[in-house]
C-alpha cells in the first residue's frame, strides 16, 4: 500500500491511466506534484530520487530553465505552422542539429511525436523503399520475442511482448519474429554485454529460408531491449545481425527510443556497438521529455531512394499534423545546447563502471536472480512468488516510492535508467534503498 498521500485532495475516477492497473492505483495513488533536477516531490512533499529518467526520457534531469524559455519564446513567436507543403525555419535547423550528433551516415531525419510514431513510419518508410526501388515483394516485418516498439498497429506487430499484443487480435499480417538473447542459464549475473549467444542472430537465416529474402523488408530490433528490464546483447550479435541483413539484402532498423540521446555513454547505441543501421528510431530524450517529439534518422542511400519520379511529385504520403512542431523544435534545440554544454551525450561512460558495480553488489539478496547492465541502464530480475507472476515486481515498486525510489518494474524485474546528471550519491543512494527493498519484500 502506498503510504504517502493526502487523501480526498484528487478525483480520480476519470483518467484512464495508460499501462496501469487502474483499479489497483485508484485505492492507493502516487503522485508526484513537481520536479527539480534528480528529484520528485509527491503530494505529500517528499523526495522522491528519480532512478528511471521519468520514462527513460528525462535524461538532462528536471526542471532545466533553458528548455522551458525556449518553449515560451517560441509560443509566443509561432505557435503552430503546418508541414504539409509548408514549413518553418526551426524544422530545418533542428534536423541538421539531430544529422551532426547522428551516427555517421544517418543524416536525413523524419519528425513525428513519440516513439509509437518513430516505430511506425520506420515501417512504412522500409516498405516504400522497396517499392520504389523495384523490389515490391519484399513487404514482410521481423521482430523478435520480448521487444517493444511502441503501441502503434505497426509497432505491437513488430513487438514480442505477449500481454500488448493478446488483446488486439487484429495486427498487421506478413510479420514474424526471432528469438530473443535473454538467456539465464548461461549469462546470468553478466556484467555489461553477456558472453553467450552471439548466434542467436542467426535465427534470422531460419526465417529467410522459411519465407525468401525476397519476401523480407525490414528487421527492427532494440539495441537494448528497456520495457522488458534491460537485456543487453550477447557480444557479436548486433555485428551478426547486420552482416546477415546485408547479405540478403534486408533494411535493419535500431529501435533508439530509450537508447538514444547519451543512455550508453555515447550519443546512440549505434555508436556504442559500432553497428549502424539504416533505419533508426528515436524519440524521449529528443526534448528531455518535456514536449512531445519524435525522429527517424535515415541513411542517405534510403532518402535518396525515395527521391524518384516527377519533382512535383510527393515521394512519402506520410506524415503528422504535428510533425515538426515549432514548440517541439524549440525545445529540441534547447535541449541539444544543454547535451553539448554539459558533454550529456557521452558523460555516462565515466559512471558506468561505478554503475555496474553497485547494481552487481546486490547479488546475493534474497530472490534475486539476475543483475544487468550497460551504459546508465541496468535491472534487478527477482524470482517470481508461486502463481502470482509480477507481485514481487509491483511489490518492489511501491516500497521503493514510499522510501523515495522510484523505478520501473517489468513483470519481477526492476529497470532503472537515471537521469544523466546523476551524481555517484545519487548511485549510493538509489543502490541503497533498492538493497533494502529486496529485503523487506522477500
């Protein structure tokens, strides 16, 4: 039970909260009332450290000042300008601002409004793709097991996590998916990129011999899977996976959203792995989190591909009302200059060992079964309680609020990926109450 909260103070009946269990949170809320660097403050006035970068996006910290006058200014200069045959200068600026941080190669950017958008015009940017360059039976997706791509149609096709997709039994057809890496028989307690299963990636050589190629347009994948609590790759597999997609001539698309923008210690997983892809999705950090925004980063062998046929002619019918939304753009540039300024983009490189270690100093507690990371992500795997898969897990969660942690939760893993302004106290800190959490629920 929460036990921080002023009660009879909120209505809550109204707001059907997204990807939670409504009922459960209604008897017992956690609010929180305002934000200020690494920290929450619930409604009851408590401190609460945020161990998980808002929802992997707040990775500048809260409250950054710089962000929010850019976005007034810009209220106040132009408030709306449609994209559609029609633009405004910050668009412009902030795609060659996204193109100089962008992996080498992946400098023609597409903007949307989340990651569910990012995931889905991917999709369709791929499909397009091949039809434009003559090769329009290649219309089949790949996914794999226990990824997340956002809640699109496109997206919870691709995505392998039973419970998004099991209600909405009408998804996209001509997807399929390879196996996943997470593998505790063997990697169990590894530190930063597990030794076994590198081969793994050739689960797709099994799909392309079971439907051609020919049929294939697209592979996505995270980097480092984050809604399913952190599985970072074997060595090897992400280098695998891109030299099977070449060989069979197959678009590989890295689903960035929660990786992007300095999550690994470097501005992109691609950077961190050294795998580029030709696709790559991205959103969250985009704006620190604080205005809605998405981008797909394209190579400039795809672009080009689209820009075929008659000049007049549109190459893409696709698009949103609110791509490159002037407010969007405002803060997405504000927030750059706070990445450049403060050297976000790659500080976390010099915290990841320190990282690694307090995470990895909690084995041995009760119930847990696996300890992961990479970069500033990383997540405790407990066993789950006899028939009641994810009481643990939810359990953790709210002991953790009510001593000022808060993190995510994934089935009985815990996931936390902290803002990157963090501090080595605030690793001791966070380490500490989640140490004793462990305890209490065991």
């Amino acid at each position: 039970m929460t036990l921080h909260q002023i009660p009879n103070t909120i209505k809550t009946d109204s707001y059907w909260m997204p990807f939670t269990a409504n009922r459960q949170f209604k008897k017992s809320p956690r609010l929180f009332s305002s934000a200020e660097g690494m920290y929450y403050t619930s409604v009851d006035g408590r401190q609460v450290i945020d161990g998980s970068a808002g929802l992997w996006c707040v990775n500048a910290g809260h409250g950054r000042k710089q962000i929010a006058a850019a976005v007034e200014r810009q209220l106040m200069t132009l408030d709306f300008a449609p994209s559609f045959q029609m633009g405004h200068p910050l668009a412009f600026d902030f795609a060659e601002r996204l193109a100089e941080v962008a992996p080498d190669g992946l400098d023609r950017v597409f903007f949307t409004n989340s990651g569910s958008e990012s995931v889905d015009t991917a999709l369709k940017i791929a499909l397009a793709y091949h039809r434009a360059n003559g090769q329009a039976s290649r219309t089949r997706l790949i996914g794999r097991e226990r990824g997340y791509h956002g809640v699109g149609f496109g997206g919870t096709s691709v995505g392998g996590m039973v419970a998004n997709r099991r209600a909405f039994t009408t998804l996209l057809p001509g997807v399929d998916h390879i196996r996943h890496t997470h593998d505790l028989t063997r990697n169990a307690f590894a530190k930063d990129l597990p030794e076994h299963g590198a081969e793994l990636a050739d689960d797709l050589e099994r799909l392309v011999a079971l439907h051609g190629a020919e049929t294939i347009a697209a592979v996505i994948v995270e980097p480092v899977p984050g809604s399913t609590a952190v599985l970072p790759p074997p060595k090897n597999y992400l280098q695998r996976l891109r030299a099977i997609c070449d060989k069979h001539g197959i678009l590989l698309i890295f689903d960035e959203v929660i990786t992007g923008f300095g999550r690994l210690g470097t501005p992109f997983a691609a950077n961190f792995f050294g795998v580029t892809p030709d696709l790559m999705t991205t959103a969250k950090g985009i704006t620190n989190g604080t205005v809605p925004c998405g981008a797909v980063f394209a190579s400039r062998k795809i672009y080009d591909g689209m820009m075929n046929g008659p000049e007049n002619q549109i190459e893409l019918f696709h698009g949103y009302t609110y791509s490159a939304h002037p407010v969007a753009c405002a803060a997405g540039i504000a927030t750059l200059d706070i990445y450049k300024d403060e050297g976000l983009l790659t500080r976390g490189a010099s915290l990841a060992e320190y990282w690694r270690d307090a995470l990895h100093s909690l084995k041995g507690l009760p119930n847990v079964v696996d300890i992961r990371n990479c970069g500033l992500m990383g997540a405790v795997e407990l066993a789950p309680r006899d028939g009641v898969v994810g009481a643990r897990g939810y359990d953790m969660l709210v002991d953790c609020f009510n001593n000022g942690l808060y993190l995510r939760t994934g089935g009985d893993s815990v996931a936390m990926s902290p803002p990157l302004i963090v501090e080595k106290s605030h690793i001791d800190q966070m380490v500490s109450i989640l140490g004793d959490a462990i305890k209490r629920v065991a």
